[in-house]
C-alpha cells in the first residue's frame, strides 16, 4: 500500500490577513488582482474579508510574526476583462478582413461591369 504524504499548508500571521483585507477592500482594486499577485488563491481572500467584516479574522498561533514569502507564479493570468476585451478585437479583425475581401469582390465586379459597358457600347 502507498504512504500518504503530509500535506503543506501556508499559514499567515493576523498583520498579513489584514493587509491583505485592507488592499482587496479597496475600491479601485478587485480582490483578484489582488490574490493574484500575492500568489493567494481568491476564495481564501474573500474568506479573510468575510472574516474581517465580522471581526473574527485571527492569526495563526504557530507561526512565527514574519511575513510569508510569496509564492512564485510562472505566468501571470490575465483578467476576465482583459480576456473579454481581447476576443471583441479578434472578432472585429475578423469581421474587418471579411468586409476588405467583400469590398475587393466588389471592385472587381465593377471594373468587369464597365468593360463590358464600353464593348456594347462599341458593337451597336
């Protein structure tokens, strides 16, 4: 049978879990970004706020009263707006390279329709 391995769990000392509540409580800031950038998954930021807000937010006893490195992301993930934004631009490129290809066919259409006008014109 396999070993089952012990499980790591951060633990955040009560001046982190506030700073964290007060930059996810800002206004122009979305709770996130801010999960986010400190590498917080956003479920936990929200729980520390909820916490905060019925003033029941505590630090962990075991932890000594330094700050928690930050855990290292590879690839920072882009918002729901930004991702939003960037398919509205992929469909109205896509919808600009459609209407150069019609407007070519058109122009073709007429530079075929005024040749043909100039021949009847000549064999009446």
């Amino acid at each position: 049978m396999g070993q089952t391995r012990k499980r790591h769990y951060d633990r955040y000392t009560l001046e982190f879990k506030k700073m964290v509540v007060k930059l996810a409580n800002n206004p122009a800031v979305m709770a996130r970004e801010v999960a986010d950038t400190l590498g917080l998954h956003p479920v936990m930021v929200y729980r520390w706020q909820m916490e905060g807000r019925k003033g029941e937010l505590r630090g962990n006893p075991y932890v000594d009263q330094k700050e928690p490195e930050k855990k290292k992301v590879a690839k920072p993930r882009k918002s729901d707006r930004e991702k939003e934004s960037e398919k509205k631009l992929r469909a109205a490129e896509k919808h600009i390279r459609k209407l150069e290809r019609e407007l070519a066919n058109r122009e073709d259409e007429l530079d075929l329709l005024k040749k043909a006008e100039r021949f009847f014109v000549r064999t009446k």
